[in-house]
C-alpha cells in the first residue's frame, strides 16, 4: 500500500512549507532514509527523507508550492503498484490545499473553472492558479501527468498556444501594459519559503515604521592593532578568532546599555524598553538572509561573543538553526564589509527600534594634530525608528559607539 509524505511541521508557529527542490522524480526508486526534497518555511530550511523502500509513485506538490503542514505531498510505493488506486487520495490531498484558494478566486464570470470543479479535473495546485490566471478553460487542457493530471507544463504550453492563434487586430486593442507582461520571461522564479517571508518582512518593515539612516566614520586603527595583538592568545587559549565584527558586537552591547532607547520596539502604539540585549547578527545564504540571535548579550566577555557569533553563523550556513534561535531579537548587526561595500541603508528587523550596518574598512590620510597620519577607518550606518527616539538621541548612541571603537581597551573592561 502506498506510503503518504506529508509537509513536515518545522516550528510552532509554521503555517505554510514549501518544496523547494525534488530530489527525486515520479518512478524513481528510492530507499528509506534516503533524501527526496528540500523543504524550506520562513528562514528554516531541512532535507526530507524517505520513510520506506519503494518507488516515488506520484509528485502532489511542486517545487514553488506553499501547502500547509500535514499536506501529502507525495507517495511512495511499489513499482508495480497501479497509480489508479492512489488518485483518489490525490484528489483529495489537491482539494484541501488548494479549497481556499479556489473558493475566493472562482467568480460568475468563470463558469469554466467552476464547472472543472464539478468535474473533478485532475490539475496539480500551481497548473489551476495558472490556467485561471490566463482565464483558460482546463477542459480543453490535455493533461499529460500521471493518470491524465494537468501539470504546470501542460497550462505553459497551452498559454503559448493560445497567444499564437492571437489575430493582430486584437493585440493592437490591447494596453501596452498587458502586451509587456505577455512577453515570455527566460525563468519563473516562485517566491516562496525564505524569499517570500523575507519580502513580506521588508516591505512591511518600510512600510509600517518611520526609519531614518545616519552615517558616521570611524577610525579604527587603534582597534585593529589591538585586535592584532590579541589573535594569537585568543586562538591558543579559546580557539577563536577575533575580529573587527567581534569588537563592534561588543561595543554595541556597552553602548545600548547606556542608550536604552535603541534597545528598544514598536509593538500596538507603545514602545517597549528592555534592560536585556538579544543581539540579532545578520548571516547572508545563498537562498536569502536569517538572523541568529544571541540571547543576553549583555552578560557576555569579548570572546563569548565572539564565540557565539561563529557558531551561529556556521550552524545558519549548514542550515540546523531552529526557529526559537532566529527570532525575539532586541537590535540587529548587518556587515557588509566582505563585500567592499562603505555606507548603505540597512532596513530594520521589526518590531525593533535600531539596527546597524556596518561597512569595509579603507586607509585614507588623517590629520592628528598637525601631522597627517594614515590611518584606518570604518564606515558605520545606523538606521532607527523615528516613532520610537529622535535624530538627536540617536546621534547620541553612535557617538557612544564611536568612544567605544576608538578606545578599543573599553570593550575589554
């Protein structure tokens, strides 16, 4: 009998998973333990492996498709084994997915998809939110997925097929804007999993908070040598190297105890103060951007925090950060200075009230007193939430910063 695999539940508060690469296809044998998927939700991303031996008889979800925890998203069985007697099942894994969508979206004006839904015809969940997009009737879609599904290959090619038969006159009837949007892109890329959370967080972040950027320069020759200095110690006594992010963490840590405005969020009209300091510090992948959390930084040396920050930053690379480590942090750290990048504009991590970019340190030619020395600097940006303190508060903290930065031995106090 057919083995169901469902969406795995990856946290508490996970809603929506997706499959982000199949590693197997419809007829593949497959051994148990064996990995067949990708799945990513929000910023978690794991490897789904098989439950049983057998064969991948049917692929219910497709790659880009969000589906709610528990769904089937494909079966696993014996080779021989007929897929008639799994469509049933299908079918019904297809209508819970996609019965919501479907309600909401079918009008009067579309008898076609209506009736297809009578009909009961056999399309997999991102083939019919196609086909409705481009108003095609599924009927007259020849499917050719196992047992005659519609697949999403099966609307692309009946889209071109339609476009083709257009008459002249009707496209000349048609806005330039609609016209563009037919064009035929190279790839579709869904947005979807970590991409999808990561744009809606974005977009609300800018749109739901006052943020305002300032930027300072500051000289961190002093700290360099000293970070220098103490390479050798750290990495023989704590097998850890120190580095110039590992210094700016810890002064931002002294300077928000100071300055508790910025430890600080936007949550339903009240700003919220914490005497404790989450420090998120932002870790680039190559599906997007998570955010680890070092919870209490606060009562943390210079090199527990460095500690800390590599092994979060390795544990995100490898994918085994749950969701508890990446969320309920107070300020966020964003570097960008492997990449040459100066001054940019992060944009905050809400509800949080500050967040800190952090650029590549360049040699420039500085006067110290009436000698020109060269010296190192480091460009530092400082975006806040104008609801929660003023230019002038916020000034404040990165002048504190730059102390800090500039006298490096009172990180280490």
């Amino acid at each position: 009998m057919a083995v169901e695999v469902v969406m795995p539940k990856l946290g508490m508060s996970m809603k929506e998973g997706t499959v982000s690469v199949w590693n197997k296809q419809a007829g593949d044998p497959v051994k148990k333990g064996e990995l067949i998927a990708s799945i990513n939700s929000e910023k978690i991303e794991m490897e789904l492996e098989s439950p049983a031996d057998g064969t991948i008889l049917d692929i219910v979800v497709p790659e880009g498709e969000g589906v709610p925890p528990g769904t089937v998203i494909c079966y696993i069985g014996d080779a021989n084994e007929s897929i008639s007697k799994i469509e049933r099942n299908i079918e019904t894994a297809q209508t819970e997915v996609a019965a919501t969508a479907t309600a909401t979206k079918v009008k009067e004006s579309q008898p076609s998809v209506q009736t297809a839904a009578k009909e009961k015809i056999k399309i997999s969940p991102v083939a019919r939110k196609m086909a409705e997009a481009a108003n095609l009737d599924i009927r007259t879609i020849q499917g050719t997925g196992p047992g005659g599904r519609i697949t999403k290959e099966d609307v692309q090619k009946a889209i071109a097929n339609s476009s083709s038969v257009e008459s002249p006159s009707t496209k000349e009837q048609k806005p330039a804007e609609t016209i563009t949007h037919n064009i035929e892109p190279t790839k579709k890329v869904p947005v979807a999993g970590m991409r999808k959370i990561i744009a809606e967080r974005m977009q609300g972040s800018l749109q739901n908070s006052a943020q305002l950027t300032l930027n300072m320069k500051v000289d961190v020759t002093d700290l360099i040598a000293l970070q220098k200095q103490l390479t050798e110690t750290a990495q023989t006594h704590y097998e850890t190297k120190l580095t110039v992010t590992d210094f700016v963490a810890r002064a931002v840590v002294l300077s928000l105890q100071q300055h508790k405005e910025m430890n600080s969020a936007y949550i339903n009209d009240q700003i919220h103060l914490f005497d404790s300091i989450h420090l998120g510090m932002a870790v680039a992948l190559d599906k997007g951007l998570v955010v680890p959390v070092i919870r209490n930084a606060e009562n943390q040396s210079l090199i527990q925090l460095a500690q800390n920050i590599k092994s979060l930053a390795k544990r995100a690379r490898q994918g085994q950060l749950s969701h508890e480590e990446m969320k309920g942090s107070t300020f966020t750290i964003s570097n960008l200075g492997a990449y040459g990048i100066e001054h940019f504009t992060p944009i905050l991590n809400p509800p949080e009230a500050g967040i800190l970019g952090v650029g590549a340190t360049y040699d420039t030619p500085v006067y110290i007193g009436d000698k020109l020395e060269r010296r190192t600097i480091l460009p530092l940006s400082l975006t806040f939430d104008h609801r929660v303190l003023d230019g002038a508060p916020a000034a404040a903290f990165l002048r504190t910063l730059k102390q800090y930065l500039e006298e490096p031995f009172t990180v280490l106090l």
